[in-house]
C-alpha cells in the first residue's frame, strides 16, 4: 500500500467514524390530537424526553391533529410503510386493516384502568405479534376514559334505558344501546343540541371529556358514566427505523417508555375526574347503573362478543383467557 493510500484510508475512516458520532435519527411522529388533550401532551413529553436522553441523536417531531396528513383510520399503515416513523394511534380505528385491534370496543369486556392493565397483559403478545407482522412495535399504550350516556332523565335501571333515543357514536356503540333496549340514533354531533332541543333526541353516549368539551350539560341533565368499555391508543415506531438505531438509543427509548407510561395513564384518568368535575359544577347529576342496568349490560356484551369472534376468530382464546383473569 502506498502513503497516498494509506492516508485516503485513514482518512476515510475518520470520516466514517464521525459521521457515526454525529449521525441522528429524525423521526416524524403522527397523531390525531391537538396539544391540549392528554394523549397529545403525552406524545410531547415523550419526545422531549428521547431528544435529552439521546443528546439529540434521536429527534422525534410530533405532528399534532393529523398535520402529516396521515389519516386517523391510516396509522398503522403510515408506520408500516415508513410514511411516517412513529405513530399515536387509537387502535380500533385500525380494525380495518387487522379486525383483532376493534376487540377493546366490545361492551362489559374492558372496564376500567385495573382491568385494561390485565387485558394488555393477557392480550399483549397477540398485538406485538400484529405489528409486528406490519413492520413495527409498540412503545406503549394509553387508555382512554370510558364512555357513559347523556340524558334528559336519569338512567338508573334496565326500565330507565327502554326506548331512550341515545344518539351513538359508532356502529359498536348503536348496537350495543340496541341490546340494552334503547332506541340507538345516528346523528352528526353537531346536530344533537338541535335534536334534544326539538325532543327528537333523548342523550348522547359519549365520555366526560367530549360531554364537558361540547357543553353537553347545556341541554341534558343527568350522566351515567356506565364505563362500558376501554379503548387504548398504542404509540408505535417503524422497525427499519428502530432497527436502524444502536443498542443503547433502543434500551434508552424503551426504559423511557416504561417510566413514563404510568404517569400517561394517570393523565388519563386525571382527566375523566376533571371533566366529572366540570360536569358537576354545571349542574349535572351523575347516576349509579344498579344491578338490573348492571345485569343488562353484562348480557348484551357478551351477545356480542360471540359475534365479535366471528370476524376476529383468534380473538376468543385471547377473551378467554382474559375473562378467566378477570371472573367475567
């Protein structure tokens, strides 16, 4: 080798080596979330957290209520295909692509933080197995508050709920009122002040943030937060991307993830209380389902949870095995 050789590859090497030192990961973060709800707080503090951890080798931009363009029903798609490098994603919205992630929609099956924490725990290798299989994994997940209905008169008991004409906010939703003996609506919510107003509406089921967001106080007087189900966002990252980071950027992203997920599902249920709160202070009154409304709503759920296995068969080991946990 000759000196003029020796030196182009030396030099090379420095080249290479700091182009290592000073190589950094830019990562765009899509969610569907504006910066003053919890879950886009959370994806901010988040990245914060990587970007002082990593010395900026790993830079995460959050791109608030949908700004990549990325659709909500489109998240695991934009992770899969690199659109995107991470994601916030509410999971039932993705059930177009992969019908297991609309299992936490079903009614009676997720009640509350406690039983999400058995859920994830049982269910949890069956969704790593899912995103896997579409180039990606999870960081972490969040739940939200559950749902409850809005009413005109309380709702206390199975009799109470007969014929209400609760406006739903999904198919799941309309279904699940249906088999607890409503009379389910479908409605733009921008229309239900107009359609309670006019008495062709008796409600709305929705949860405590969007009901003191929207002011539904304003025109129904009673809340029941039945806490039919619970649904988690799971906020995950592209695998040529994480793949593409050294041993210890990936251990320090994932003990982050780890710390900080209880104080993201503290927010959560800061939230719900909050907004109760709210509720309250506007002058709602808030009601107890009691055991026959309890008895209902358990038979309903379940009805459709046989259905559910139908479109998602491998889900029913998976509720089994959950249900066994939780004496459902």
């Amino acid at each position: 080798m000759t000196t003029m050789t020796k030196i182009i590859a030396a030099t090379t090497a420095l080249t290479l080596t700091s182009s290592a030192v000073f190589a950094e990961a830019k990562w765009d973060m899509s969610t569907a979330w504006a910066a003053n709800n919890f879950h886009g707080e959370s994806a901010i503090a988040f990245a914060d957290a990587v970007r002082e951890a990593t010395d900026g080798s790993v830079d995460i931009t959050v791109h608030l209520s949908g700004e990549t363009g990325v659709k909500i029903t489109e998240k695991l798609v934009a992770v899969e295909t690199g659109i995107v490098q991470m994601a916030d994603m509410l999971l039932f919205l993705q059930a177009g692509e992969e019908p297991f992630l609309g299992v936490d929609t079903l009614p009676y099956l997720i009640q509350g933080q406690d039983e999400m924490n058995v859920w994830l725990d049982v269910a949890g290798p069956t969704y790593d197995a899912i995103f896997e299989r579409r180039n990606q994994k999870v960081l972490y997940y969040v739940p939200w508050p559950s749902p409850g209905v809005y009413s005109k008169e309380p709702i206390v008991s199975a009799d109470d709920m007969a014929g209400q004409r609760i406006r739903a906010f999904n198919a799941t939703s309309f279904t699940f009122l249906e088999k607890m003996g409503a009379a389910p609506v479908e409605l733009p919510f921008e229309e239900l002040a107009t359609a309670v107003a006019a008495g062709t509406v008796d409600g709305a089921a929705t949860s405590t943030s969007t009901g003191a967001n929207s002011k539904l106080y304003q025109f129904t007087e009673n809340f029941n937060p039945l806490n039919w189900s619970m649904s988690p966002d799971a906020v995950t990252v592209n695998l040529d991307a994480w793949n593409a980071l050294t041993d210890e950027e990936r251990a320090t992203i994932e003990g982050l993830a780890e710390d900080m997920e209880a104080d993201f599902w503290a927010a959560s249920a800061a939230e719900d209380e909050a907004q109760t709160a709210v509720l309250v202070e506007n002058g709602m009154v808030i009601s107890t389902a009691d055991e026959s409304l309890k008895a209902k709503m358990a038979e309903a759920g379940k009805a459709m949870w046989a259905d559910f296995f139908k479109t998602a068969p491998e889900a029913q080991a998976v509720v089994e095995a959950y249900t066994k946990k939780t004496g459902k």
